[in-house]
C-alpha cells in the first residue's frame, strides 16, 4: 500500500534506486515519457514513478497537477495498457506541500524485456538509453535457460547417446568430417553443452533432443508434444481434413522434410506464369521456411501441451507457435529478438535460420513478388500466428489488406534504404499509373492509421511525395 509514510522514507532515500524514479512535473508531465519511463522501470524489476517531487536530495514535495482530473488519470492508465499491454497502478497523495501522484510499475515477465516503439529502454543517470546486447542476452536467458539444459535422459550409455541422437545429420549440418571414433563424437557433442558426461553415464540435454531427436518420444511425452504438427484442410475452414501428421524428429533433422512437404502439398499459383516461366506452388518455398524456421525458434518452450502448429485451408496457410513474442508485429521486418537464443544460434549454425535476423524481410518480398497478399501477423492470448494468403486480385482485396501491404512495402524498401512511393506502390500492386489516384488513397489510408509518415526530407509535392514507416 502506497501511503504518506511510503513517501516520507523515498524522500530520504540517498540516491534514486532501480525502484524509484522522481520527476517535479508540476504543471504537466509528458505522455510519451512516461511511457518510456514505465518500460525502464519494468525491465528494471519495477518499481514507482514519482511525480511532484525534485529528483535531487535533498528531495522535497512541490506538488503535481500532472493527470490532475479523475478522467484525466483514468485515460492515461488505459493508454498505458493499450500502447504498453500492461497495467499500472497509480496512487494520489496529498501531501502538505501539495499533490503527489505516484506510478506503480510492475516488472517484466520472466525473460521478456519490454520495448517502447522498438527500443527496449533502461535507465542511465538522468538518461534513459537502449540496454545494451549483454543485459538483453541475459534477459532472453533467463526463463530458458533452465529448460534446454534440463536432462531429457539423464543415464545414457555412450551407446545410447548414438542411438538417440542423429549424430551423422548435426555434422553433415555443420560441414564437417564425421569423426574417426565414438569418444570423438562425444566430446564434440559434450563441447556444445548438448550432452555431458557424469561419473557412470551421458546426460543429454533438451536442447540436443529437440535438435537432434531420431525419435522424441524415445526421450519423454513432454517432448514429443513439442514436436509440429501440419494440418491440411480440403477447404477455407476446419470442416474436412484431409491429411494430420504430428512429427517425432528433433528440429534440425527434420526440418528440410517438413518444409518439403507443406510446400509440395500447397496449391499451385496460376497466376504468376507470366512473371516465372514454369509451375510453382502458390506458397514460395522460402517464405514457408522462413515461417516455420521462426516459429520453431521463438516458441514458448515452457507452454505444456502445446506446439507448432501449421495449418493449410485452400486459401491461405496458418503458422503458430505458443507465446507472445517479445516485440510488437509491426516491427518484425526490422527487428528480431528471440527468448530463445541457445537454440537460435545453434539453427543458425545448422543454416536453417537467418543471421542478421532478416527472414521475415524474405517472407514480405516474396509475398510481393509471387503477387500474393501481405502476410498478416496475429498475437492472441497464448499464440503468435502467421498467415500467407493464397493469390487475390487487387479488385478483391479488403481495405485493411492494402494498408498493410502498403506498410510492408514501405518497411521493406525502408530496410534497403530506399523510399516508397506511389510508383513503386503500383508496382507492387501491379497497377498502371492510370491507377496512381487509388493507390494514393491507400497511402492516404494507411497515414490515417499512422503506420507510415511523409519524408518531411523530400519533396512536398504529392506526385514526388516518400514515405517512410511510423517508426524510421
């Protein structure tokens, strides 16, 4: 409970801790900054944002009149939930000196640091500056850790170590020679932290069997859950399924099967002949390794009962994994932060994910380029989803579907450090420049909405007008 006495003991606090943060704001105190204030604070273990008071010992109360109406304080706690998806308490005390409104902060989630307008901000003196690679690694780590270094059999015989594990594939991955002797393959194998040896036996760890599993159900059930699972629909709905295959391979193994068969059992594109002279199914290949590659590394491990989950309606196909990711959608094509970074790195090693964190660059443009429309990114309340739509006409597509093949195109060319504009706009769309006034009304639309902004830096007039994303 936040009270006078609370208050009183703060002021004599010698220094502002990780918990407490002073701000005068004695007429009004700024939106955006105690939005950014709040995301330190969290991702600090957080703590309370003090208003009314000077931030310098020694402290004294001069009274705020920030938020000062009970309307006034009720929108901003439900701005803060709406632009921050958490919910911070706040408190007014009246103090002799005058009225002090304090912010109660929660901490983060476990190993999720939390980002305002995709920066992930910690304190720094007076300042509030981006964390730095080691604190968010650390971070990452944090509710992962634990899991992958878990034992997922814990008295393996250097035998049973070959046996369950594919060690021919993880070499052949890695573009290295298969060595000479059992004893080389373990101590390989040990060096990467995926097994480790004890005084009678092996331990494999879960992060070796969900890699590298001949069988997953040989380990426990828990792990076999984990493994995907493709679902495909004779329709657009879940009335009638024509095939379920639940997998049972560790993920590196098995991955460049899985992507073989979700491509090969896509629809083929009639619609693109024109652009590639042969026969291609209407999903690219590379978008669907790139979203499932992702889904596999960003699931939320400690989620039991749950899975990757790609599902193929005669429309569209559907790529989930459980949790929620730990940067908004709207900053996937130029951000890409993982809580998973063991097995991140190691696919990454292996080739199946990207480097410099730029596959779902690849998902929007080849969208573009097998004229599909923008792949659509969804959170619910356990899941993260990605949707690639089947070919749709520019005459058939909805309004909300061209804002956001607009944002992306803007993203993408912004990424590559070039500027949309109306043209290259139609050219993504397909559309001759006798179309420019519709287009225009989709920049027009998409500004509304304040995914994209003009580039105050060129030129004002609408013909030569750029755009850049809300973020840039």
């Amino acid at each position: 409970m936040i009270n006078l006495e609370n208050l009183e003991k703060w002021l004599n606090v010698p220094v502002e801790t990780e918990r407490l943060e002073f701000k005068e704001a004695k007429q009004q105190f700024d939106t955006t900054k105690l939005f950014r204030y709040c995301v330190a604070l969290a991702n600090e273990g957080g703590g309370y944002l003090v208003l009314g008071v000077t931030d310098k010992p020694p402290r004294q109360v001069v009274g705020s009149q920030a938020f000062l109406s009970p309307t006034d304080l009720n929108q901003i706690k439900a701005r803060i939930v709406e632009k921050l998806r958490f919910r911070v308490d706040a408190t007014e005390l009246e103090h002799p000196n005058g009225r002090v409104l304090v912010f109660e902060v929660p901490t983060r989630p476990v190993g999720q640091p939390l980002a305002f307008d995709g920066a992930y901000l910690m304190r720094a003196g007076e300042d509030l500056v981006p964390m730095t690679p080691d604190v968010l690694k650390s971070i990452f780590a944090e509710d992962q850790q634990d899991w992958f270094s878990q034992p997922a059999r814990s008295d393996a015989s250097p035998d049973d170590v070959i046996a369950l594990l594919d060690t021919q594939t993880y070499f052949e991955l890695l573009k290295i020679p298969y060595p000479t002797s059992r004893d080389a393959v373990l101590e390989r194998l040990q060096s990467q932290d995926l097994i480790k040896q004890t005084a009678q036996s092996w331990t494999i760890s879960n992060l070796a069997a969900i890699l590298l599993a001949k069988k997953l159900d040989a380990f426990s059930l828990a792990l076999a859950r984990k493994a995907p699972r493709v679902v495909i629909y004779e329709g657009i709905n879940k009335l009638q399924t024509r095939d379920d295959k639940m997998g049972n391979r560790g993920y590196a193994v098995s991955f460049e099967r899985l992507v073989d068969f979700v491509h090969s059992a896509a629809p083929q594109n009639r619609f693109i002949e024109e652009v590639v002279r042969e026969e291609v199914k209407m999903f690219p290949k590379q978008a669907l390794r790139e979203l499932i590659a992702n889904a596999l590394v960003h699931q939320d491990f400690l989620a039991t009962g749950a899975s990757v989950m790609i599902e193929m309606y005669s429309d569209r196909i559907e790529i989930s994994n459980p949790g929620i990711p730990p940067i908004k959608v709207e900053r996937f094509i130029d951000e890409n932060r993982s809580r998973n970074e063991q097995l991140t790195y190691i696919m990454r090693r292996f080739g199946i994910c990207e480097e410099k964190g730029s596959g779902i660059d690849k998902v929007v443009s080849a969208a573009e380029m097998f004229q599909l429309p923008a792949p659509d990114f969804r959170v619910g309340e356990t899941r993260t989803t990605a949707v690639l739509f089947a070919h749709q006409d520019f005459a058939d597509m909805s309004k909300p579907d061209r804002i956001r093949a607009c944002y992306q195109h803007c993203c993408l060319l912004y990424v590559s450090n070039q500027p949309m504009s109306n043209q290259t706009l139609r050219e993504r769309f397909r559309l001759s420049e006798s179309k420019a006034v519709i287009v225009s009304q989709i920049i027009g639309a998409t500004k509304e909405t304040g995914l994209i902004k003009a580039d105050e830096s060129e030129s004002t007039s609408t013909r030569y007008a750029r755009y850049l994303p809300f973020w840039a």
